[in-house]
C-alpha cells in the first residue's frame, strides 16, 4: 500500500487548519474582556467534558472503575486537587486490574 503524496498533503493541511482554529480560539478569548455572567456560566464546562468522556468509561471498566470515580470524587470534593485526584484514581484501577 503506498500513501499518495497529495493525500498526505491534505490530510496534514486540515490538521495545521484545525490547530490554528483552536489556538485562535483560546488566544482571542483570553484577550477578550467577558462579562462576569459568561465567566460563571464557562467555569463547570471543563468538568463536565471530562466527566462526559470518563465516567462512560469507567462504567464499561465494570466494578473496578465505579470504585476509582467514587476515588476521584472523594478525593476532589475534599482537596479540589485534580492532579492528586488522577494519580490516585489512576493507581486505584490500576491496583484493581492487577
């Protein structure tokens, strides 16, 4: 199987295209004043997106996930610490697994 260059050309194009959207994005927003209504409406939408990609993972990880999610959420209701909430929620299905 070979890869035709114009192809290639393209497909490499339309990821430099959808780069530069989204770093264009998140550089005018930061350099754009917002009111405060739309800072409070924006600042759960992080969680909720990686609540929308995790959690129906973690169902489908049966048991062994529900316990690391019940980790997370313990651990982020308490110290709000979303990197230690990772590692932990991490290394809990990982010591499940094994």
């Amino acid at each position: 199987m070979t890869l035709d260059p114009t192809v290639v050309a393209v497909i490499m194009g339309m990821a430099a295209l959808t780069y530069l959207e989204r770093i264009g994005g998140v550089w005018v927003a930061g350099r754009v004043a917002q009111p405060e209504r739309v800072e409070r409406w924006l600042r759960p939408v992080p969680g909720a997106i990686l609540s929308s990609i995790v959690v129906p993972a973690a169902i489908a990880a049966d048991w062994r996930g529900l316990v690391a999610v019940a980790v997370v959420f313990c651990v982020m209701s308490r110290s709000g610490n979303v990197l230690l909430a990772a590692a932990l929620g991490t290394a809990v299905i990982a010591a499940l697994r094994w």
